[in-house]
C-alpha cells in the first residue's frame, strides 16, 4: 500500500528456525537492491527470509494524524452520549407505558 509523500523502505529479516526470532539483516531503498543483497546472501534449505515494506514518517505527519484521531474520538463520544441520553429516555417511556 501507498502513501502519498512518504518514501518507501524495505527490510530484509532472517528467521531463526528453532524459536522464530527475527534479525533484521539490512534497510534499503528499493526492491532492486533487496533482490541483489538475497543474490549476495549464503542460504541453505530450509532458510526463511521476511521482507517487509516500510513507510517513513515525519512528526509533521504523525502529529496531524493524531490531531486529526483525537478530533474524531471526542466527536465520537458526543454522539455516542447523546444516543445513550435518549435510549435511556426512550426506555424509561416504554416502561412507563407498561
């Protein structure tokens, strides 16, 4: 998946066999240059690699994002609160009928 204005970078991690431990063998730019550094690498059966795309972020960025969250869960909360206020309401008129 693609961000917008966000460069990507790829990691390369070996997988241990016997208990599943991760080691991050290298970050590079592209997948041009993950392929070369498997092609460099000495692997055996058996071996197991992850690659994993990253994106890199600046605190501009993560900043906007989280005021933009916090924005939306206080907005979140006031409906949420008026639609427990006339549920409530609602309740308490139905068992008033009964």
């Amino acid at each position: 998946m693609t961000h917008p204005n966000q460069p990507e970078y790829f990691t390369i991690s070996s997988v241990c066999p016997h208990d599943g431990a991760t080691t991050v063998i290298g970050i590079f730019e592209d997948m041009n240059a993950v392929t070369y550094r498997l092609k460099r690498m000495y692997t055996c059966c058996g071996d197991e690699y992850k690659v994993e795309c990253h994106h890199l972020s600046t605190a501009e960025d993560e900043a906007l994002a989280y005021n933009e969250q916090q924005t939306n869960r206080v907005k979140y909360q006031k409906e949420n609160k008026v639609k427990e206020e006339l549920y409530a309401k609602y309740t308490k008129e139905k068992e008033e009928k009964e």
